[in-house]
C-alpha cells in the first residue's frame, strides 16, 4: 500500500509543518515540492528560548494496516538523524517513533512496524510498541540536541 508517493504534481496540502514556536522555540522547517517531484523537508532546527525540533506531519483517514509489517520509505538524508512517526489515532497524544539515520545518498529504509516504540514529548511510554493495526498519521521530526541545518528528500512511503 502506497501511503505516499510524491511526483510534480502531487498535493501536499496536508503536509503540515509543526515547529518549536508552539512552545516559545526559534526553528523553521518547510515542506514543499522540488524540480525532481520529491518531498522536500528543510529549515533550520535552534535550540534557542528552549526549542529543538521540527516536523512535518501527514494526516489522512484510518487506513486498516493489519496485513502489513513494515513501512518502506525511500529518502535522501543529509546524514542527520531523524524520528520517523505515525499515529495510530490522530487523537492519541503519543506516536510510534523509529530512529532513522540517513545518509547523503538515495537509500530505501525498512522499518518493521513491531520495533516503533511509543513516546509523548520525547519521553518513551510504558506502552506496547506500535501494533499495526491501523493508522491516521505519519510525521518526520528532527530534534538532535543542537543548532543544524537540514534536509531531508522523500521520494515514497509505502507499506509492505
């Protein structure tokens, strides 16, 4: 199942940026489309009046999952690492979250759906890791602890 696949014309008008301005917090991140037709996340990530982290969040309408295991994203990093998120409920406060540490080439991630471990703030939670059962929303934040430029390009995101 392709969750999203990005092409020149693709609408990205539910691709939202969410920054640490929320909470006072000095980032700026954007999302738009490049001359390839890939997704493109950049900005800058300040750690000033306590901020450190942007995101950039898909939301859609449930989608049953059960009968897969594993997101498959193909990206282009900037070395960085980065949280790749989704809500099971886009009502539920925490996400499921994997690490991922991209590198300067194209490269298709794997993610299996049982090691996305659950978080609110940045704080992991007692909870089971992410059950697979179903989804409303998925996110890419970067928050590493320190000032940084960044860019992260996204070609596809699909279950499998």
């Amino acid at each position: 199942m392709i969750l999203f696949k990005f092409k020149h014309n693709s609408n990205i008008s539910d691709w939202k940026i969410v920054d640490d301005v929320v909470m006072g917090g000095c980032s700026s991140g954007n999302f738009g489309l490049n001359e390839a037709g890939n997704g493109i996340f950049s900005g800058v990530v300040s750690l000033d009046n306590n901020g450190g982290f942007s995101m950039v969040q898909y939301y859609f309408g449930t989608k049953s999952v059960a009968i897969f295991s594993k997101v498959c994203i193909r990206l282009k990093g900037d070395g960085k690492t980065y949280q790749f998120r989704i809500k099971a409920n886009k009502d539920d406060k925490h996400s499921y979250i994997a690490l991922i540490n991209t590198s300067n080439d194209w490269e298709t991630l794997e993610i299996p759906f049982n090691t996305m471990y659950p978080a609110f703030r940045g704080k992991p939670l007692n909870l089971q890791n992410y059950h697979g059962l179903k989804m409303e929303a998925i996110a890419f934040l970067i928050g590493n602890k320190i000032d940084e430029y960044f860019k992260l390009e996204i070609d596809s995101i699909e279950l499998k």
